[in-house]
C-alpha cells in the first residue's frame, strides 16, 4: 500500500490554491512543518477536555521543537527563528486558539485535495485512524487511572472514619461521573474497531474480484487485545465503585458491559483463509478461522477446543443473525466431511487459529428456489463454530464466523454461472448487510470498475480497460449503438441483463462472453494485450470505420462476438477497382492458439502488412514470433512444420465483408479449421412416458455434444423440445427442458426392474430408440463428479436432489448454460 500524505498532494497543487488555505498562518511555517502536522491527532482533541488540553500542550512544545530543527537546514534562519519564537508564544498563551488554527488549516487542506484528486489518500485516512484509537484509548487508561486514585482516597477516607463529609460525597459524585464517562468511551472505541473489522471482510470479499487486499489482522488483534483489557479493568473499578457509591447510579450498567465483552468477544473468530466461493461437491478445499482473542482466551485451557463447520443455507444464515438465543446454530444443508479441527496456537506469534485442509461437501440439501432462478444462483455459506468455558468469568463462550457466499456446484459446467453470481455479490454487497442480500441492478460506472478489476487481475496485466472499452461493453449489454459515454453514465445494468438474458441473435448472456474473453487472455494472450497489440473490445461495424481508410494490408485484433472465448483478425484488402474490403478471419480460440501462437499466425499472413495505426507488424510482434529451429537434425528425421493460410475464395465473389476461414497447413497435408461438424444421429428421441417431450433430429443451438472413448464419433444430441411440462412426473415437472445423456450398459441400464426408486421417475429420459444406437453405447460407464465408475445411472450413489440437480444442469436455458469455447453451442458436456 503506498504511503501517500495528505501534503505530498497539498505541495503539488497550483500556487493560486495556497491564498485560501493559510489565512493569519505563516505559508513558509506551513512548508517547514510538512508531513509533521497531519501526522498529530489535531482533529480529535477536545480542549475542553482536561486529558485532552494536557495532550495538546504536549504536541505543541513537539512542533515548535520540530520547527526549530527544520530551519537549521534553510538560508533565512534568523527570520525563520523570530516567527518560531512568536508561534511558541502564543502555543504557551493560547494553547487552544492554536490547535482550532492547526485543525482549520487541516480541514481546508483536505477540501483542496478532494476538489483536485476527488479523494483522500486512503493511508492517509487509515492514519487518521490508527491516531485517533490511540489517543482514545490513552485518554481511557488515565480516566481509569483516575478512579483507582478516587477510590484510594474514599478508603483513606473511612480508614479516619469520615465516610460523610463534603469532600467525599463531591469524590462519590466524580467517581459516578468519570466511570459513566469512560462507559461510553469504551463503546464509542469498540464500535469503531467492530467497524474495522467489517471493512476488513469487505475488503476481503472484494478481493475475490481481484482487488488488492492487505490481509494482515495483527492491527486488528492488538486493538482488540487492548479493549479486552480495558473491560477487565472497567469491570474492577465498576465492582469497587459500587460497593463504596451503591448500585443505585450504575443499574443496567454490569449487564451492559457484559454484553459488550461478549460482543467483542464473538468478533474476533475470523475465517482468515476462505473457502473456494464455487464449491464444487465431492472436491476437497481448504479454509481457516483465527481466534483474535486467543492469547486473552485460551492461554490457561487444559485442552483445546474443536472449530466444528457446517454448511446453511442463505435463509438459515439470515435467521441465524436475527435470533435472540445464545445458543449455538445446529441446523445445516448439506453434509461436509473432515469438518472438525482442533485450535493451536502458532509457535513463534500470538496466534490461535484452526485449519482445514481436507474439506469436501458430500451432498447439499437444495432450498426452494423462487421463480426464474436457477441453482447456480442459490447462495450457500460454510458456518464455523467453537465452543470453550472460560473460568475466569464462568461463561461459557459460543463463537460463530459465516464465510463469504458460495455457490455449490456438481457439474464443472455449471461454475460459468456460479462465478458470475459470485463475482455479483463480491462487487456489490454494502458493508453490514442481512445475509446475502445484494441489489438487482447498479450503476453502470460502478459495473466497469468490476468488469475491469476482474479482468486485470484475472490475466494478470497492468493494462487496464480503456474508456472506448467500456462504450463497446455497455453497446453490448444495453443493446444500444451510442458512441457518447455519457449516454451510459446515468444508465443501471440490471442482473438479468448481465447474465440471465441472452444477448441479440445469440446463445449466451453478456457474462459469458465476457468471461470466455478473460479466459482466452488469461491463457494466451497476456503478453499482446500488455504491450497494447489488441483493441479487442471493438465492435465490427467500428472495424470498419477505422480500417477504410487504411493502407492495404493494415489489421487489428479483436474479440469475437459470435462466438465465446475466440479473437479475429480484422484486415483491409482492395480490390481491383480500388474498393475497400474488410475481412474477418475465423475467429481462434484457446485450443487454437495452443497448436499455433497468434505471433506465428499473424506472421504467417503475408498480407497482413500494418498493425493498426501504420505501425508495421514484425515491429510490433517480432518478440512474440517462436525462434525458427534449424532445419536439419542429427535424429534421422526430417523436420516438420506447421504454417497458417487462409482461403479467399469467398472474398472473390463478394464486395462486402466477410469471414473467411484458416487452414493449417501440416507438410504435404491440409486440413480446414475449425474441423467439420460430427455427425447427427438422424432418427428422433421420443420420452416414453411423454410423447410431448420429443429429441428433433435437427442441429439446434442447444444441442448437447457427447464425446464417446476410442473411435466413436462424437454424436450431438439435440435439446428436447416441451410442449406440456406439466405432465412430467415429480419434482422435475417445471425444471425439464431438454434431455438426459443416454446411458447405456448391456444388461440392466434400460430395465425398469433393476433400476433404483430414486431414478425411477426419470428412466423414461434415459431411454434411446431405435435399437441400432444401442451398440455405440456398449461398454460405457458414467462418471458423475469423480464419483465412483457404474454400469448403470440408477446404480450411482445419487440421492434426489443430485439428480435434479444433474437435470437442472444439463437442461437449463441457455442463458444459464454456457457454450464450450471448442464449439458453437450453448449445450453441456458430459464425461462419459
């Protein structure tokens, strides 16, 4: 984190902005002073306070010492000293006129930096702070030592047998005054540090989207520690107190210290290391809690307590918090192995804490989902627990810590839309919020800060989006063609929009482009975006625009909009009549640039002349071109190599733009790419129990691919079509719209006889005709999860709900259901 200071901004602004800052103060006082005056807890003195007048005259003796250092090293010395005399004069006269003077120059100061920078450094407010704490919590210590020193004069007092007079009901009635005083003082601190730790797990949650995040608690531990003590000490003087003023002036006030303690107490069983937020089910994670309190709590246990974890639902969550018992949550959602671990101290610091290493969900109980809403939005959260007595204040103490919300997942395919539920709670959730509640829409500057953070840290670049960026995503996901950004400043983007709606003319939602984007450039194209070589967000219609007026042979990457996790090369050729032609090369994805690098293909196209603008390509790539190896081995073998073509035969025939397709050329053999689509099976699927579910033959967009092992082809599926969900049996009558992966073993996959009650209702999914199928089916095994291999669906170890759950997956819309970068289709992928 960079230390800025609020004067290191201040020194940098315009001459004219000083006029207004030092009015009746010496500028070059000011300037000599420098870093130093922000650097004192000014704006938290209160003069008309005893401790903190004292703790000002003490500051202002440091700052006339300080400007007496300072003008040792400048060539006016003798000026500078006589103003430094006359500053400590009126500090020694008129020690509170100085401190309002230092606390006007500071507010003005900040004011300045905020018109000009639009906000405070924040070190500098984690500064302001950090003093603030400290002089409070020196200001608790001597009201505490005040009271020991009342309560020492009241007992001298009745040691002479006075234990009425004047001076000691006036100490009776200071002492009732000054423990009430710090009551309050002590809360005002606790809240301000159970503030602290709530933006810490906001910035903890942030940083799943990417943002930088310091995750050191030993600030946080220490300022806890210090409370805790204070408590302890506040609870003496409180029993002390009473017994020699009475209960009277302090009734509420024990209950009300002891429910702060155990507040404060509750609030420090932090999950430091958070679980996976898409857990995947029967898939080990890890996580860990840490007890800041630990060294105050556990020090004198004979044996150390158990963090017991559980995993509840987002309704049991919120009911969690808005309960009134004090005794430990039980109820639960799911089944989590290896959820026990025994609480240690580390050897070399302070810190108590539990780690998990060998997690794994098992199964989920599914909650009633409301609407629309499909299971990868369903939040979830792991609930740690620990339960210990404390002798010293005979309690016993109940410790509860939620994790961030989680998505639980049991297909790989589903972890498109459960990061994008994710990444939506991580950016927008306030700060104190009931448990998981999250706004349907936010400001659309406020999704580009998202858009980009994720981005950035994803591929790991320090080349952020660039406002032309934004202006294509929000054309994109707003279906609008403005080129003015301010169009979209005062526009909200709407969850549905961001990743439940299919974006026009195809298959996917705005999230799941994007993320393909983010994916492809995380793993092949670090390197060129870092060096600026790819505009990518850019429409075709702008491509255009940009590249008519280009010599020949100039070009520019971008990112596909047909197809998710792909880039195009966009070039201008002219004909012979001196037309402009703007041609798109079919788009390469991951799997592509994996065989040949993007470098190697653009140097490969001898038409390719000019990286938009003018800037020719060897220059621009020449370090992202593989070294050529030399051509003779010493093996026997003759070398073989691999180079890039493209076909122009369709531009011939057209004067507009077009796509055109690459080949690979590999020695003497030429294979077109993307390779040709697999074959279809032809005849329909038909579910048995109801003719209205029927599997169409025809390549639909949904279309399931299914790989098969050894030889077989790999045969497309396509997505049923429901004209009466109604009819369907049990609980899948309003989630079935497409089918089941067929599977097949040579006795009993298809016997009703043989199958399990639980996959009974949906036998009649599985069923394949005509019979002759049958045989590119024998043999195989399904995996579901890396669960154990089966003959037979209906011998899995499935319970209900994964089955529903398999269902939902592999027939949800669309827009849940997003396409493998490989191919064009928005079906799932099965491991058969």
């Amino acid at each position: 984190m960079s230390k800025t200071s609020l004067w290191s901004l201040v020194s940098k602004m315009p001459p004219e902005c000083f006029s207004s800052l030092y009015q009746g103060f010496p500028r070059n006082i000011r300037h000599l002073l420098a870093d130093w005056l922000e650097n004192q807890p000014w704006m938290f003195l209160d003069v008309s306070d005893a401790f903190c007048l004292s703790m000002a005259m003490t500051i202002l003796a440091s700052m006339v010492d300080e400007l007496r250092r300072a003008s040792q090293h400048c060539s006016n010395k003798e000026e500078l000293l006589q103003q430094i005399n006359c500053l400590e004069d009126i500090c020694q006269r008129e020690p509170r006129q100085m401190v309002e003077t230092f606390k006007g120059i500071l507010e003005r100061e900040k004011t300045a930096v905020i018109e000009q920078f639009r906000s405070l450094p924040i070190s500098y407010c984690l500064k302001q702070e950090e003093m603030k704490f400290r002089l409070e919590t020196q200001n608790l210590r001597h009201k505490l030592g005040e009271t020991q020193a009342l309560l020492d004069r009241l007992g001298q007092a009745a040691k002479v047998n006075k234990p009425s007079t004047p001076d000691v009901d006036g100490i009776k009635l200071k002492l009732t005054s000054l423990i009430l005083s710090t009551v309050n003082l002590l809360a005002s601190m606790q809240a301000q540090l159970l503030k602290r730790i709530h933006i810490w797990k906001r910035q903890q949650q942030l940083s799943g989207n990417g943002a930088p995040f310091n995750d050191d608690l030993s600030p946080i531990q220490e300022k806890c520690e210090i409370l805790f003590d204070i408590h302890i000490r506040l609870n003496q003087e409180l029993l002390r107190t009473s017994s020699e003023v009475g209960t009277e002036a302090f009734k509420g006030l024990p209950e009300q210290l002891s429910n702060s303690l155990i507040t404060l107490v509750k609030s420090s069983l932090i999950v430091d290391k958070q679980p996976p937020q898409v857990l995947k089910t029967q898939t080990k994670f890890q996580a860990s809690v840490r007890i800041l309190l630990g060294s105050k709590l556990l020090d004198n246990q004979d044996k150390m307590p158990s963090v017991k974890v559980s995993i509840i639902t987002e309704k049991q969550a919120r009911e969690m918090m808005l309960r009134q018992s004090i005794e430990a949550w039980t109820e639960c959602a799911g089944e989590i192995v290896n959820n026990t671990a025994t609480l240690e101290k580390h050897p070399s610091s302070k810190v108590y804490g539990a780690v998990f290493k060998n997690l794994s969900v098992k199964k989920i109980k599914r909650c009633e989902r409301k609407g629309s809403e499909s299971v990868t939005e369903e939040k979830c959260a792991i609930l740690f627990t620990v339960k210990f007595n404390h002798s010293t204040f005979n309690m016993t103490f109940h410790l509860e810590a939620l994790s961030l919300p989680l998505v639980v997942i049991v297909h790989g395919n589903q972890d498109n839309n459960a990061k994008a539920t994710i990444l939506w709670d991580n950016a927008f959730a306030e700060v104190e919020r009931h448990p998981f509640k999250v706004s349907e829409s936010v400001a659309w500057p406020k999704m580009c800060e998202t858009l980009n953070l994720r981005f950035v840290s994803e591929v790991g670049t320090s080349q952020s989006l660039l406002p032309e960026h934004f202006i294509f995503l929000a054309q994109k996901v707003f279906n609008d063609n403005s080129l003015n950004a301010e169009d979209f400043q005062h526009r909200n983007v709407s969850w549905s929009q961001f990743n439940k709606e299919l974006l026009p003319g195809r298959s996917f939602t705005f999230w799941q482009w994007f993320d393909g984007v983010v994916e492809l450039s995380k793993k092949c194209l670090k390197s060129y975006w870092s060096d600026k070589l790819i505009i990518g967000f850019i429409s075709k219609q702008y491509v255009h625009k940009l590249l008519c007026s280009q010599p020949d042979g100039t070009f520019l990457l971008r990112f596909s909009d047909s197809e998710i996790g792909g880039i195009t090369i966009a070039h201008i050729l002219r004909n012979q009549e001196g037309a402009p032609q703007i041609q798109n090369i079919q788009p390469f994805t991951a799997h592509d640039l994996g065989i040949r690098t993007l470098g190697d293909r653009i140097r490969d196209l001898t038409q390719l002349k000019y990286l938009y603008k003018q800037k020719p390509k060897d220059e621009a790539f020449q370090k992202h071109y593989t070294k050529v190896q030399p051509t003779t081995k010493s093996d026997g073998y003759t070398p073989a190599s691999i180079r890039m073509e493209v076909s122009n035969a369709q531009s011939q025939s057209k004067p507009s733009d077009t796509s055109i397709m690459p080949k690979l050329e590999i020695g003497a053999h030429q294979q077109d790419y993307p390779l040709a689509h697999s074959p279809v099976y032809p005849s329909p699927l038909v579910c048995s129990q109801n003719p209205n579910i029927v599997m169409g033959s025809q390549v639909h967009p949904g279309n399931l691919h299914i790989p098969f092992p050894g030889s077989y082809p790999e045969i497309q599926v396509p997505v049923a079509h429901m004209t009466s969900p109604s009819h369907l049996p049990g609980t899948c009558d309003t989630m079935i719209r497409g089918s089941l992966s067929p599977a097949y073993s040579p006795v009993n996959s298809m016997n009703p006889n043989t199958a399990s009650p639980v996959c009974s209702q949906y036998q009649d999914l599985m069923q394949v005709d005509p019979p002759q199928f049958q045989p590119h089916m024998m043999g195989l095994e399904m995996v579901f999860n890396g669960m154990p291999h089966s003959d037979s669906i209906s011998d899995l170890p499935l319970s209900l709900d994964d089955i529903e759950d398999i269902i939902d997956m592999i027939t949800a819309p669309a827009a849940h259901c997003p396409a493998p970068s490989s191919i064009e289709s928005s079906g799932e992928r099965l491991q058969l």
